[in-house]
C-alpha cells in the first residue's frame, strides 16, 4: 500500500493552522439569554416531570417497579403494553416483541400508541436533551463571551472534520422549536452579521468526478438542474413544479438519492421514506392542499407494501438513468475486497476492514470536505494578507461560516 501523497499531507497541514486561526477568533455567545433561557428550561422540566407523576399512568409505573425511573424506555412500555394494555402498534409486524424479547419503546412507537402521557414523556426527553448537551453544554465552554469550537482533521475515519467543545457541527435540529432556541444563543460581534457560505450540492459534484458517468456529470454541470427534484417527481408522482423543497425534494435528497450514492438500497429507502410520509407534509393538487399520504393513495401507492415496489421501480430506473455509475461501484467494491486498502480522490488513503456502506462513502464526503477546506485556506490567507476584518469562525462540511461587517 502507498502512503498519501504529498499533496494530501500540505492539505492537512495549512488546513490545521487556517482551522486555528478560526478556533482562535471565535464565536460570540448571548451569555444574558443562554443563561436566562437554560434556567427557563430546567424549570420546565421539573414541572413536566412533575405532572407525569401525578396520575394513573405512574401509579402504575411505581406498582410494577419499585425503583421507578421516569428516564426509562424500557419501563415505559413494560407499564403501557403489559399493566396497561395498551395496544401495542406493530403487533402485526413482530409479534409485539423485539428479537430481545422486549417491546420496541423508539419515538415512532410511542407516537403511533396515541397516549397524552407517552407524548408527554417524548416532550420531557427532548427538553432534557436539549438542556443537558446543547444549553447547558454551550455554558461550560463559553469564556469572556465566547465559545472557541476545536475543528479536528485528524479524528474521522472519511478525512473529513470533526468538531468538539462545542460541537458547533451538530447543534440541536431535530425539533424545530427547540433548535431555535438554541441557535438563537450564537450571535454575531456588535455591528457584523453570521454568513453561511454553501457549496451547493458538492456530494453529488464529486461523486460524479469520481464515477465519471455522463449523466452525473450533466446534472452536476448544469444549475439549471436538480437530481433531488427529479427523484422527487418521480418517487411521489409529482410533476416537478409540484415538489416542495422542505418535504418532497429533502425526503429524496436524504432518503434515496443520497443512501442510494452511498450504497443503500430500495427496501431501506422506501422504509425511511414512509416514516416521514406517516408523520406528515403536504403538497399543492391545483387549487387545494393535501398530505404527501392522501396523494399516494389517490396514485395508487398509499400503502407500505405498494410504496416499496414503487421505490424499487425508481431504483431500478436510477441505475438506468446512471449505468456508468451502477457498474464502475461494483468494481470499486471488488477492487477493495482484494487489496483491503482504497485511495480517495485527493490522495488519502484507507486501510482496513470496512462496510459497503462506508467504501462508497468515505471516497466522495472526503474530498467534498476536501474542496471546501481548499477553498477556507486561500480565503483565511487572503483576509489576513487584505488586513479585512472578516473573520471564519467555522466550517460544516460544505459550507463556511463567517462574522463580517455588515459592509
């Protein structure tokens, strides 16, 4: 096996000192709201939890176990489906049980139970998770008004970053209400603004640099064009000017197109893409508004069943449409499980035992990643070179972030 070229290493290197400069400038904290916002949240937990201990449900709980948490899922569902006897929504599906031999207590099962007190409980866990590690987390690291996030280069298998106190990479986004509550705590210095720079669709760019399949490449070379709103059109029978961008177009984006880059497949997109169609989204039907599931059944698809053979039949038409990329992915995997080691794009290299799933993805969010740090480096020496006053105070993968004057 060869080493990573030299090439690759400089890249590293002037990234670690360009990432120092944007640790060390910083990124400015609401210390008066962070704290006053933290102490409103905690309050509201002990009140939640406080309510959830006062009715028939926890009578039940401290019945059946006499250490009763209120943290605990498995308890939870022990009480519902067992004391209870509460129906028990996948019955059909798994005989009620896990292959532990317990009952499945996730987000989407106690959901689909329809009991206030298992969606109160689902409220408490959020709000418990966004005071301990995004809110009272953000605290302990901020100094004189500041958070100086580390950005490591040398800690994720794919080479791309990985960040810590504070993970400002993934900050709280699961729930929209809550994530603004803790994004509203990043502020820019008096006078400047926050600005996000996005490499649009870099994934797909490199990805098709790396399969050189000419229908990739069409669709990466031209703006005028959009893969995820293709799909979009096409997993849910929709004309394109029918695709909604926070629903239809991200659900193919994030749970086809992008699993099936990476080496997923029909059955587990279709599965990932129904739990979102079940928990809602709508769309335009000429002059009235329907949900993403009335659709599907008017199509003819509006059941599980029905759905995943119409995404095995989009699969089927994407690796038509791709067939360059369809045949070069086998001979990638192949070509690993002979040697044990690949050489990515920008000239890293990874040895070792590894998925499908990684093999085609670490080759194409490597050098995405890659490019953008390229592009960090020459903007960091060129502010410092200008004497501007601009500072990069981070990255996310394919984006940049800056505080900048407002000029």
């Amino acid at each position: 096996m060869k080493p990573a070229t030299p090439e690759a290493i400089k890249l590293l290197h002037d990234g670690a000192v360009a990432l120092a400069d944007a640790e060390a400038a910083g990124i400015r904290i609401d210390v008066g709201y962070l704290d006053a916002v933290t102490e409103k949240v905690g309050r509201r937990i002990v009140d939640l939890e406080a309510e959830l201990k006062s009715g028939k449900v926890w009578r039940e709980w401290r019945k059946r176990f006499p250490s009763p948490s209120v943290g605990s899922r498995q308890q939870l569902g022990t009480v519902l489906f067992d004391c209870l006897k509460v129906p028990y929504p996948w019955a059909d599906e798994d005989g009620g049980r896990t292959a532990s031999g317990r009952y499945r207590a996730d987000d989407e099962t106690l959901t689909a139970t329809g009991s206030k007190f298992a969606a109160a409980f689902l409220k408490v866990e959020k709000l418990r998770k966004m005071h301990s590690t995004y809110l009272v987390g953000l605290q302990r690291e901020v100094v004189d008004g500041f958070v100086h996030c580390f950005t490591s280069l040398n800690t994720v298998s794919t080479y791309r970053s990985g960040a810590s106190c504070v993970n400002y990479q993934n900050q709280y986004n699961r729930d929209p209400e809550n994530a603004a509550i803790v994004r509203k705590a990043f502020v820019p210095r008096k006078g400047r603004l926050l600005v996000e720079v996005d490499y649009s669709q870099m994934e797909w760019k490199i990805a098709a640099c790396k399969w050189r399949d000419a229908g990739m490449i069409t669709y990466a070379s031209d703006p005028a064009k959009d893969v995820h709103q293709d799909m979009a059109a096409k997993l849910f029978k929709l004309k394109k000017e029918q695709v909604e961008r926070k629903t239809t177009r991200d659900w193919a984006k994030n749970r086809f197109v992008f699993p099936i880059l990476y080496g997923s497949y029909w059955l587990n997109c279709a599965a990932h893409i129904w739990e979102a169609v079940e928990k809602g989204g709508k769309l335009v039907d000429g002059a009235t508004t329907v949900t993403v599931k009335t659709w599907l059944e008017n199509k003819g698809i509006g059941t599980k069943p029905a759905y995943e053979q119409h995404v095995r039949r989009v699969e089927e038409a994407f690796m038509a449409q791709f067939p360059t990329f369809a045949e070069a992915k086998e001979r990638w995997w192949r070509d690993y499980a002979r040697r044990g080691w690949f050489r990515m794009l920008t000239g890293f290299v990874c040895q070792g035992v590894f998925s499908r799933n990684f093999l085609m993805n670490a080759d194409v969010q490597g050098p995405a990643f890659h490019c953008v740090l390229w592009s960090l480096i020459r903007l960091s020496r060129v502010l410092r070179k200008r004497r501007m006053r601009s500072l990069i105070i981070g990255e996310i993968h394919d984006c940049l972030l800056f505080d900048a004057p407002e000029n």
